[in-house]
C-alpha cells in the first residue's frame, strides 16, 4: 500500500541500516554508530507503525534479531497485572523488556499515565538506552512538549516523571516528523509560484 509520506519513510529506513549485526547491537554506544533509539511521531494515518514494521519482520527473519513489539496502553495493563503478581514478577517482566534486542512501543501518547506505570516506563528507557545501550522505537502522534501537557493533565504530581521520560528520549533517540514531507512542500511552492505568474 501506499506510504503518505516516502521522506519520513527513508528516514526509519536509514537508521534500520545503521544497525549492527544482532549479536553486536550490545556495542551500539561504544561504537557510536548511530544513536541508541528512534521518535516516530505525526498524526494519524501517515503510515508510522506500517514504516517501522516494514523492517522489524525483516531483521527477524533474515538477521535473527528478535524484538518486543506492543501498544503503549496493553504495556500499561501487562505491568499492572505483574504488579498485582508480585515484585519477582513485576521484575521478570520489565526485565524481558530491557532484554530484547529491539523494543517498539506504539501510541505513546494514548495512555493515561500514573505515578507508578511512569516510573516504570522510565525505569525500561533509561536501562536500555543508559545502561545497557539497547534500541527503543517510540511512535507518537505528539511531539515532546504537548506529550508531557497530555500526561499530566490537571495532576501536576505527574510533571516531573513526564518531563523525565520525555527528556531521557530526546536524550538517546533520533526523531522523524511524519507530518513533514519536503516533496509536497516542493509542489506547494511550486503552485504558489505558478499562480502568481499567472
């Protein structure tokens, strides 16, 4: 099917070639290769997840490197219902996640945050891109700043544990605007120019 926006599109592209071999994906930081994760974000319909999956599948099947993808909100309801298990379940679980050699969440933007599943979240970011230097895919449809207003909401207890997550990812990801596409730019211009010679 058809890709909204090809530009964005080549960009995941490239930073999926800037990976090592599996085995190696432990030395992305020493090697400073490329950065340790990547922000997907746009509106709705411009094709984010089909991009990022385009090449997840791939590297499973012809590289072996395995991956975790899930949507922010079932992320949400698995760690409450390890939570509920136990602290030795709780950790089993958020363990498998920083272990994974790729983890991709999807729709950041659409959970609820609390207190807890926000510590969480930032405890799975800043071990694999701090501690153990493993990518992270984020996809979004809001951009830093208006994705903290959206977590906290009218909770300011929330503002620093937002802030947090959203700097720790700013910090160690690459980031491709899905709503930016410089080809219909071009054309737009290209119009407008057309138009006024008219």
């Amino acid at each position: 099917s058809k890709i909204p926006n090809r530009h964005a599109y080549d960009q995941v592209m490239t930073w999926y070639s800037l990976l090592p071999e599996g085995h190696k994906l432990s030395e992305i930081a020493v090697k400073k290769q490329f950065s340790r994760g990547l922000i997907c974000f746009g509106k709705t319909g411009m094709a984010k997840t089909r991009s990022v999956y385009a090449r997840l599948i791939e590297l499973y099947v012809y590289r072996d490197i395995e991956f975790i993808a899930t949507m922010a909100t079932q992320l949400k309801a698995s760690i409450i219902d390890e939570v509920l298990k136990g602290p030795q379940q709780t950790n089993e679980f958020l363990n498998s996640l920083v272990a994974t050699k790729i983890l991709f969440i999807d729709d950041v933007c659409k959970i609820h945050l609390t207190p807890r599943f926000g510590q969480e979240l930032y405890r799975i970011i800043e071990h694999r891109t701090n501690s153990f230097c493993r990518p992270i895919i984020i996809t979004t449809q809001l951009t830093g700043d208006d994705l903290i207003k959206k977590w906290v909401g009218s909770k300011p207890e929330l503002q620093d544990i937002a802030e947090s997550i959203v700097r720790r990812l700013r910090d160690y990801c690459d980031s491709v605007d899905f709503d930016f596409n410089p080809d219909k730019s071009n054309i737009t211009q290209t119009n407008h120019e057309q138009a006024d010679k008219g």
